[in-house]
C-alpha cells in the first residue's frame, strides 16, 4: 500500500515471474512490456491487485494468471505468445476491456477451481488450442470478436464450467 505506478518499462528474460503481486501489493502499469519470463509475465496471488493499460504480456508460459482473492484489470493489452494467455483460478478475478488475446500455444483464456475472467470487446483469436475454456469458474464476455482458433472458440469441460455473454 499504496501501490507503485511502473510506465514506459520493458522487464525481460525473468527465471520465474516477470512481476509478482503479493498480499496488499498494489501495482499501476502503463505503456508497459514484461517478455520472455519462464512461469508468468504478470502473476498476482493472496490479494494482490494490478492495473494495466497499453501494456504487452509476452513469451512466457502464461501471460497473466491469478489466484487467491486477487484481482486484475487490464485494458487494450496485448497478450500474445504465450502457453496459456490469461488465466485465473481459486476465486480470483481478471477483466480485460479491449485489447487481445492471440497466437498463445494453448488456450487464449482459462478458469479453474472457481476463477472469473470477463471480457469487455477483446479479441481473442489464433490461439493453439480454444479461444476461451471454462474448466471450474467463470467467463462473461460482451463483444469482441472469439476468431479462428484451433480447436474450439468456447468451451466448457465440466458442469462446474460457465461461459456466458452479458450486455
């Protein structure tokens, strides 16, 4: 608390994480790019909470991923590259408005064991394996465009898994 604001910063060829939020942490990014980062480029745990816009997720196994009661708010980022793009697990929140989601090897997005992912005009496309997977949790989308994915552009592997459209 009160956070810090990183901008205009590019964090590369990180061992694990590209930037890890923990407990209260509380981290503002802009205009910012995390690349080739082995676990994660942005990972966010306990109740950590980030706010990115204009930012580039890049070259790891999962862009972004979140778990906890962790909360994420991104905003015409660019997720691209990666094993899984966005993912968010055990009650955790993600929200993207604009942006996209492409060309990850595996999924574009993915909630497990109670996570949300919403998405508000985001593209997601030219992923490996589906655009969006609802394994346990929760994905709301209004607009945008799910495009020429691998396998499917929604799917839902179990009755625990939601997808659906709001607005």
């Amino acid at each position: 608390q009160p956070g810090i604001t990183l901008r205009d910063l590019t964090i590369s060829s990180s061992a694990q994480y590209g930037l890890l939020v923990v407990g209260a942490g509380a981290v503002t990014l802009q205009n910012c790019t995390i690349t080739n980062t082995r676990e994660a480029a942005l990972a966010l745990t306990e109740t950590g909470r980030a706010t990115a816009t204009n930012c580039t997720l890049t070259g790891a196994n999962f862009g972004a991923i979140s778990d906890g009661s962790s909360n994420g708010n991104l905003t015409n980022c660019t997720i691209t590259g990666n094993g899984i793009g966005v993912q968010a697990r055990a009650g955790s929140t993600i929200r993207l408005t604009g942006g996209n989601v492409s060309r990850n090897r595996q999924s574009g997005m993915l909630v497990t064991t109670g996570g949300s992912i919403s998405g508000n005009g985001v593209t997601i496309s030219d992923n490996g394996l589906h655009g969006v997977a609802a394994r346990s949790g929760r994905i709301t989308l209004n607009g945008g465009t799910v495009t020429n994915n691998a396998q499917f552009g929604l799917y839902c592997e179990s009755a625990t898994g939601v997808i659906e459209r709001s607005g």
